[in-house]
C-alpha cells in the first residue's frame, strides 16, 4: 500500500503472534466472535473485499480473515482504524473495553475481578513484590527470566494485564489493602539499579495513601509465621471471603470459613512480626539511600 508516496508493509500473522483466543475461555470466545463478525458485516455493508479493507487498515488479507472468523483477538488500534475506514459511529471502536480484557489470561481476569469488588485485601508475599505493588519495569524484568521463556509478546499481555489491577487504587470508595514484604523482596535489584530504584519509590508513594498499609518482615525473624509461602485473603461487601496460600489446602483458593480463619490467623500472627508501617517506611527510604 502507498502512504505519502511510500510503501506501507501490511501487517501479517507473524507481526502479531499470541493473539489467539483461548478456547477454554468461553465468554473470551464470544467476545471475539461477536467483534468479528460486526467488523465483517460492516465491511460487506460499504462494499469493501477483505484485501481492500485489509490494505486500508495496514492488515494482510489472512489476517483479516482471522478476526472476522473470531480466531484473533484484535488490537485497539485495529478497531479504531476499522471504525474510521468502514464509517461505523463508534461502534467497533467502542468494542475495545471488552476485547483489551479478552488479552488477559482468564485466571488474571478472575482475579482482577474479584480485586474490584473486595472491601479488604490483605496479601504476605516471601518471593517476590506484590503484584498490585509492582511497577512496569519490575514487571516487565520479572517476566524476561522466567523459564520457558515468554515471548515478547506474551510479555506484553502480562504486564498488561497486572497493570490493569492497578486501578485497584483509584477505587471509590477505597477498600482496605495491606501488604506485608520479605526484606529480601526489596533487596533484590530486579531489572537493574534504576528500576530497582523507581520499584522502592513506588512502595514510598503507595504507602502515603491512607487505604494502603505496607509492612516489611525483617530477614532477622527467628519465629516466622510465614514460611509457609504466599498469602492472599480477600474480602467481600456480603461478607463472603476468599483466600489462598502455598502452604495450605495444596495452594488452591478456599472459601470455606475455617479454612478462612486458618489463614486469617497466619496472616495476622505475620502482620504481628513484621515492622509497623512507620518503620517499614524508614527501612525502605535507607534502602533507597543505598542504591
């Protein structure tokens, strides 16, 4: 295609690999079909052939063929340019809130799902930063080291998709979110010493908000109420709670209330060990001193 005098190369399959739907995802499978099928409708109604409408929008005709038929989850980018080309009012264009949640993995959406409607979050983490606490670039350094590797775009829809959790925070109104770190989680220069540095301000920023409680657990505790890994108790307006720990009912989640209160109690005996958040603050800024 020729832009400007230029040649535009059409974007193919292999400059967008990963975008499959997961076919265990039902509701992702829907949402793709449906945005597949609107677009081809839309295409057929202005008398546009996929090569045509493919070449308008910088996509090969394959590629094209992919999305209507629901087998490739498009890029926002692409549903604006299909917006525009095929003269759809906004409509395809107004499919990305929905399409941007298909890129998750299911298990992340769930997950993400269940934050949004939590009143009170409380999370141990003795491996690596919380989630909910990371920046992108630490999350980014974390996924370039796991084995097998991700690609980069796998990469991408993972960081992605942790980054979308965030809005954790501007929440309205607030839920209570407390956090307890293993020192050596911050000791870890994850990414390098610039971004080690940008993650430590980070916890800084979070931890002046008045919802967020974060405590850090000296390396130094003798009796540790945590070594049985991971934490994660989140509870609900109805006051239904769900929880889950490496170390307990073989690390699956639980909602049961005795299983609850058994995590209830490890999480809060940690709580109890760990440095106050006034003194976690002074730990992590003479952390942020030294690098």
């Amino acid at each position: 295609m020729s832009v400007d005098g230029e040649v535009r190369r059409l974007r193919t399959e292999a400059d967008e690999p990963g975008w499959e739907v997961d076919p265990d995802d039902e509701w992702g499978v829907a949402v793709v079909a449906t945005v597949g099928r609107q677009v081809k409708l839309r295409r057929e109604a202005v008398g546009m052939r996929a090569g045509e409408f493919g070449r308008a929008v910088g996509y090969g005709e394959d590629l094209v063929y992919k999305i209507e038929s629901g087998k490739r989850i498009p890029r926002p980018e692409f549903l604006d340019r299909a917006d525009d080309v095929l003269d759809a009012g906004g409509l395809l264009a107004a499919m990305k809130e929905d399409v941007a949640k298909v890129r998750y993995p299911k298990k992340v959406r769930d997950l993400a799902d269940m934050e949004a409607r939590a009143v009170e979050i409380g999370v141990y983490e003795n491996s690596n930063i919380a989630g909910l606490l990371q920046t992108e670039e630490h999350m980014a350094a974390l996924f370039g080291v796991w084995l097998p590797a991700y690609s980069d775009e796998e990469t991408e829809r993972m960081v992605a998709a942790r980054m979308a959790r965030r809005s954790i925070f501007q929440r309205s109104p607030a839920p209570t979110l407390s956090f307890v770190q293993e020192e050596a989680t911050l000791r870890r220069p994850v990414g390098g010493r610039l971004v080690w540095r940008r993650q430590l301000e980070r916890l800084l920023e979070l931890g002046e908000l008045r919802n967020v409680s974060i405590q850090v657990m000296p390396t130094d505790t003798e009796d540790h109420f945590g070594t049985g890994g991971l934490i994660e108790v989140l509870k609900f307006p109805d006051g239904t709670e769900v929880g889950r720990s490496e170390g307990a009912f073989n690390g699956r989640p639980v909602t049961d209330p005795k299983q609850i209160r058994i995590l209830d109690q490890r999480y809060n005996m940690i709580r109890a060990q760990a440095l106050t958040p006034r003194e976690s603050r002074a730990l992590i800024e003479q952390m942020l001193g030294e690098t």
